[in-house]
C-alpha cells in the first residue's frame, strides 16, 4: 500500500469512528459525479450525512480536536469535482431536511432543501417574493454560501437569518447586513461557515399570482437554458458591464468541444457533459478562458467551484 493510500485508509477509518459515536451514517470511498449535476467525480474516502445541527456540531468539534479537514456538499449543482477523487472527507447537507415552518411573512427551512422545492411549496401557501429563485437546483445553504439570484436578484436580498455551525462546532444564528453578501459571495463562504437553516423574508400574494411568475420564470429557462443535459449552471462570473454568455457568444464559442465536454448551443456560459470527464470539462474552460483573453483581453472568473486536490 503506498504512503498515501495508507493515509486514505487512516484517516476514513478515524472518520468512520467519530461517524459510529455520533451516529452519523457513513459511506466509505463514496463515488462523488452522482452526487452533483455535471456528473463528474471520483471518491471521497468517507461520506458523511448528519441529520441535524446538533449532530453536525458534535462532528465539527470531534473533526477540529482531530485536525481533520472536510468539505461540504450542498446539492452539487455548482460543482466541477475531481475524477480521481480527493482526500479530504465530504459531509453533505443532504440529510438536514424537514418541512419549512412559515412564520407570517416569512420561511424558516433546512438547509439541505432544494430551492424549487421550497419556492413552490411557499406558493402553495400564499407566500411569494421568492420566485426568481425557482430554476436554480441548489440547495437552500449552497445557495445562502454562493448568494446565488437570477435576474439581477439574489437570495441576500431575501434572506433575514441565518443559522450556522463553525469549523469549530459552535452553533450560531446570525441576521446579515446586505453588505454581507456580494456578487456569488456571502458572509457565509468568507467566514467557512455551514448553513444549517434560513429563514427568507417574503410578501403574503394569491397562490395562483405566484405561480404563474414561477411558470414565466421557468418558461424563461426552459428556452435560454440546455435544462435537459448534463451541466453546473454558469461556469464563468460575469465580467464588469458585461454577461459573460454574451461575450463567449460574441466570440463565436458555441459548440467548442474538449473530448465529451461541450459549450451549449443554448447558453455559451453552460458547458454540458455529454459523457465527457472532469479533465475534458477544465481543459474546454481553459479553451474558453484562452479564447477571451485573447479575443477580447478578459480575464474571466470562475464562477463554478472545483474540488481537487492539487
Ligand atoms: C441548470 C442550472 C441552472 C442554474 N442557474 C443558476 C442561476 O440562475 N443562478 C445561480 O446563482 N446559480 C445557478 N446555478 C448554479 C447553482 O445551482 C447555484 O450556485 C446553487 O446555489 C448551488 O447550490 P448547491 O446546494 O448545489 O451547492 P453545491 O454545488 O453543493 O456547493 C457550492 C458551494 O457551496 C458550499 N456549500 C454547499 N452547501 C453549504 C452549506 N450548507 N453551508 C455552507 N456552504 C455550503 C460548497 O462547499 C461549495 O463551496 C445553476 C445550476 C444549474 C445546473
């Protein structure tokens, strides 16, 4: 066994213990592509899903005395991971569910929640205010650490309190300034927090009104979006004055392939995996990336996250 498998095989043992202790269930070398939206991923060594905060603490502070690292999983639709997997353990949000608990005008729900879940749900309830986040298949805590929006809003503008867990294992609440949350950032990714609950200030509407904005808003997608493939959402930030799916247009980079990675024919912005690897999907961004700089002398950013090793 060479020096860093015996590591890999230590350290998911240690987890695997803390996991047992706290009752946590546990997947050991857990394939990571069907655990996201692109698709791509080799194994973490353990796979973790804590069901409530308390539980997720009690794992913080066990990890922390450890000094073991960890990342955290919402939905994976923002994610590009690996395909040789990575060392660090994973724990996902997956399993912090339950019913959102409407408060007047306003939701608290899970973190582990899907936004379209949670949008249509507070529509059947007459509560509205939500609806540009509908088409976005995150989760509710991704979403809170990304500030992910659509249509020049974004889930800070909404959101009214956020409950936390540190690296450390303390539980907090917290209620954010809107200076706490900026283009595709959030108090939330800066300080390493894990979200655990939200509660979203909304407006009380006629559930019929809601849904049709909803049904606009997705029509909307549905027509500007390759919603039926394989993909991460937008893999590039938007450059200063501009839309970076305009620009890669512009450039002609629609349908620019690496092996079976592909620039959509329906947002320049998205690539889709048509059974391609997550090399084939950095080097068709790095493709992408080159093109501008030279064509147009933007430095483009990403906007999807990666998960490698090195
Ligand atoms: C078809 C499609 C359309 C999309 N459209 C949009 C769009 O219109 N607008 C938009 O903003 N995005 C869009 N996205 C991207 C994506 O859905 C969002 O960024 C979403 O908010 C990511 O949430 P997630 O739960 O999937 O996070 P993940 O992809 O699982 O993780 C993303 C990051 O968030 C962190 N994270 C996850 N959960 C937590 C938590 N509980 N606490 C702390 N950190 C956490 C992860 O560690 C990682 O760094 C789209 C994606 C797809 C596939």
């Amino acid at each position: 066994m060479s020096v860093d498998r015996e590591e890999r095989a230590r350290m998911a043992s240690m987890v695997a213990k803390i996991a047992r202790d706290l009752g946590i269930p546990c997947k050991v070398e857990e394939p990571l592509g069907p655990h996201t939206t692109m698709g791509v991923g080799g194994p973490a060594p353990c796979f973790l899903e804590p069901t409530s905060a308390g539980i997720l603490a009690g794992l913080m502070r066990e990890m922390a005395a450890a000094g073991l690292p960890f990342r955290i999983l919402g939905a994976g639709s923002n994610l590009i991971v690996d395909d040789r997997g990575l060392s660090t353990p994973v724990i996902s949000t997956a399993s912090l569910s339950g019913e959102p608990e409407r408060r007047g005008e306003s939701v608290r729900a899970p973190a582990g929640m899907l936004l379209p879940r949670l949008v249509r749900r507070m529509a059947d309830e007459g509560l509205g205010g939500f609806e540009f986040l509908e088409g976005i298949p995150g989760s509710l805590g991704g979403s809170l650490s990304m500030n992910a929006g659509a249509g020049g809003r974004w889930i800070g503008d909404v959101v009214a309190e956020v409950e936390t867990v540190t690296p450390a294992g303390e539980i907090g609440s917290h209620r954010p300034g809107q200076e706490e949350f900026g283009y595709r950032r959030s108090f939330v990714s800066q300080q390493g927090r894990i979200v655990t609950s939200t509660t979203l200030r909304g407006r009380a509407d006629e559930p019929q009104a809601i849904r049709e904005r909803i049904r606009d808003s997705r029509a909307y997608r549905v027509a500007t979006q390759p919603l039926s493939e394989r993909s991460s959402g937008c893999i590039f930030k938007n450059p200063d004055g501009d839309s970076a799916g305009a620009l890669l247009d512009r450039l002609s980079l629609k349908g620019l392939s690496a092996g079976g990675a592909i620039v959509s024919e329906r947002h320049a912005n998205f690539i889709v995996n048509r059974g391609g690897s997550c090399d084939d999907i950095l080097r068709l961004i790095d493709l992408m990336r080159e093109r501008v700089r030279q064509q147009a002398g933007i430095d483009l950013q990403l906007e999807v996250v990666v998960w490698r090793d090195r």
